[in-house]
C-alpha cells in the first residue's frame, strides 16, 4: 500500500474540518444563545466566555456546578446533534476504497481537536471562576472522558458507514452480525418513535398542566426559553416513557412513575414534564407495554430479511437484543443525575436494560420463526451428529508392513528352479526273471555266443 509522504493541501483541509468542524459550529451556536439571552435581560458581558465554554462542554455531558449545586440531567438532543455531526463529518472525509493510513489519520484528527477544545474551555472557565464566584470548574478527566467519549461514537459511526463491509471483510466476520446491527438500530428506533407519539398524546391530554407550567413567567422571551428548553429536554422524557413501556420506572426525586403506579411529588417547572402520568393510574397505561412488544416485532422483521439455519437465526435475534439493550441503559445512564434540589433524576437501571433485553428476544424469536426466518439444518448437517450405521466392529488393524513387505520382497523373485523339488519319477518296474532283457528294436541284434 502506497502511503503519501506529505498531504496535500486539499487533504489538510479535510483533516482540519473534521477535527474543529462540528465543535465549531456548536460553538457558534451555544455563542449566539449565550448573547442573545444576555442582550435581552440587559446584564453585561462579564463572564460571557465562561459561560459559552461550560455550555460547550454541557453538550457532551460534562456536569455544570453553579453556586455549589451540581447539574447532571443534561439534555440528550445536543449531544445526539454532536454526535451525528461528528459522524457525518468522518464519513465525508472517507470513500469506500480509502486507505487504511488515511482512516487512521481521519480518526486521529476527530479525537485530537475536540480534546483540544476541551482543554482550552477548562482553561476559560477556572479564568472566569475567578470573577464569577457562581461558576466553578467541572472535574478535568470526567471532562476529557466525555468528550472523548462522545466524538469517538460519531467517529465509529462514520467510519462504519463507509468502510463497514471492508472492515467485516478484513476481520473475516460472517453476514449476520451486520443483520443483528440493523435489527438492533430498527428495535431501537420504533421503541423510541412509539414512545415519543405516546409523550405527545400524553401532552395533549394534560395541556391544562402544560398551561400551568407555562404561566410561571408572563413575558414573550421567558415563555420562549421555556420551549426551548422543553424541546432540548424532550428526549430525556421520551427515554421515560421507553422505561415504562418495558416494564421499568422512571423517577424524578420522590415522584416515581410506571405503567402500574405512581407515586407523586415535586416536579421541576418544564412544559414537557407535563406528559408523566398523574396519579389515580388509569388502566390505559398498562397498554404502553404493547409498545415493547412491537419493537421486537421490528427487530424479528429486521432480523428475518436473510433466512438463516435456526441456530444462527437464535444467535442473531440475541445479539440483537443484546446491543440494544445495552446502548439504551448506557444512554439511561447517561441522562440521569443530580437536579439541583429535585434529587435524583433517572431511570431504574436494574429493570430497564433486562425488560428491553426480554421484549427484543421473545417477541423478536417469534417473529423471526413465524416469518421463515430461520430454516432447518441442511440434511448432512443433520445427519453428522448421528451415529454410524455400520453394525459390525471395525476390521482388525492390519499387521506390521515391515515384516510383510520382507517377507513379500523374497518372495517376488522368480524361483530358482535348483532348489524346487523335481516331480518324482513313476517307480521303475522290477524285472521278471522269467523274461528276458528288453530289447530295443532300433538296436541290431547281438550275435549269438
């Protein structure tokens, strides 16, 4: 493999994109928010910088302590952002046929720029700690693991959709692990999408809720605020009702909610937490779990495109489920934490992953053999296991072939015909005495004495 000995212009400028591209534009944005809310309450810059970098690093989930009381529930919609920008940044700095040496540069410029970011923004906020005694310092290495926690995600992402199958190939994989992947993304999805139609209706259904949360401020920009951050919290919720609909809980302090009981208490003033069931449970509720089931009806659809023999088909729906189930606790995990003085804020991490983990399988088996995915073993497969019809024992070995090609090699020559025994002549007759010698007629006749 030919590997440059310099890049080329157009190849550093690639490089630089991917490694400053998406922070960037987040920065840009989180700028513009950061003035337009200081602009409106009529405050001054002081502390601006600060304020943009805490909020930089927010997006990759790095806690924010402001006045001693550290904030954990950060909403997921940035950080899906980031790590979708990250992704599509990666994919479009490879091509198919791209070559290994230039992968592993991409990969290095997507980790090595973020981190410097974050460095630098670690610096501004212990700058601006010093003038704004409200804001301190979030802890470095969880900082520098987050973020390079959420670019490497983008960075897999977008390499896999380029070169997925050289690398399956290169690593000699077979074709259903692929399949799984693609089951565990489409159960993932509809359990996420269901969920999110049933945050809606449940919206709708408790708008008079919804009007009370938003009449804590009278004015245009705090109700504005108020959207926004619903809506960048609006996935924290639906990952709720994703737990409810398998099974789990979800808690905010002392309230806890599931899809049979709830159990009240005080609620952070977010429009969008107007969608948590209200205590009496109606029995409606107890119907969200159809929601699991037909996620795993999507990962058994996924899962059955390619019929395979059944233990493959068995392995397959597992991974499956497997994957899916642990990305959803990771990302459970990730958007819970301590509110302030709410408590903790989260999902019941001892059922959630094991009920996402039991719908995908079940229903996802069911699926898949009802929908002939998985076929009968091959008829030699099936008969390799049985034992072998042959009844009688197995012949005697055969005996040494030194001695017997010994004995064959004197045995191959022509025999010697001295020491072969010569036929033995038919016994001569004993002569008669009464008859004379015999006589030979070509003999001529003795003369007489």
């Amino acid at each position: 493999m030919n590997q440059p000995s310099r890049a080329n212009p157009a190849q550093a400028r690639a490089l630089l994109t991917v490694a400053f591209g998406p922070s960037a534009v987040a920065l840009v944005i989180i700028a513009a928010i950061v003035l337009v809310q200081l602009v409106i309450a009529n405050s001054d810059m002081t502390g601006t910088f600060g304020a943009v970098a805490s909020m930089w690093l927010g997006t990759h989930l790095v806690p924010i302590s402001i006045g001693g009381r550290v904030i954990e529930v950060l909403p997921l919609l940035p950080t899906a952002a980031m790590v979708w920008g990250v992704a599509r940044t990666v994919a479009s700095a490879l091509a198919p046929t791209t070559s290994w040496y230039v992968i592993r540069w991409v990969i290095a410029s997507a980790l090595a720029g973020p981190l410097l970011m974050t460095a630098i923004s670690l610096a501004i906020i212990h700058d601006a700690s010093t003038v704004l005694t409200q804001l301190q310092s979030p802890n470095a290495l969880r900082a520098f693991g987050c973020v390079l926690g959420v670019h490497s995600v983008g960075a897999a992402i977008g390499v896999v959709t380029r070169v997925g199958r050289r690398i399956a190939l290169v690593l000699q994989l077979p074709s259903w692990p692929m399949d799984a992947a693609r089951g565990a993304v489409a159960g993932v999805l509809a359990l996420f999408g269901l969920s999110g139609a049933v945050t809606a209706g449940s919206l709708v259904v408790h708008w008079a809720t919804m009007d009370q949360l938003y009449s804590v401020t009278n004015d245009f920009v705090g109700q504005l605020s108020l959207t926004l951050l619903a809506i960048l919290y609006a996935p924290n919720v639906i990952l709720g009702s994703c737990a409810l609909a398998v099974g789990s809980s979800a808690h905010v302090g002392t309230a806890t909610f599931s899809a049979f009981a709830v159990f009240g208490g005080q609620l952070p003033a977010v429009p969008i937490l107007a969608a948590v069931p209200t205590p009496p449970l109606g029995p409606a509720w107890v119907a969200l779990m159809i929601i699991g089931a037909a996620s795993g009806v999507a990962v058994g659809q996924q899962c059955a495109r390619h019929p395979v023999p059944w233990p493959t088909a068995i392995h397959k729906v597992v991974t499956a489920a497997l994957l899916a189930a642990t990305f959803l606790a990771v990302v459970g995990k990730l958007a819970g934490g301590q509110l302030g003085n709410f408590g903790r804020l989260g999902i019941d991490q001892g059922t959630f992953g094991p009920g996402v983990f039991f719908w995908f399988l079940v229903i996802g088996l069911l699926t898949v053999f009802m929908l002939g995915g998985a076929t009968r073993l091959p008829a030699r497969t099936r008969r390799d296991p049985e034992p072998a019809p042959e009844p009688h024992p197995e012949p005697t070995p055969e005996p040494d072939p030194e001695p017997a090609s010994e004995s064959e090699m004197e045995a191959e020559p022509e025999p010697d015909p001295g020491p072969q025994r010569d036929p033995e002549p038919a016994p001569e007759p004993e002569a008669d005495p009464n008859e004379g010698p015999e006589i030979d007629p070509s003999d001529p006749p003795e003369s007489a004495k």
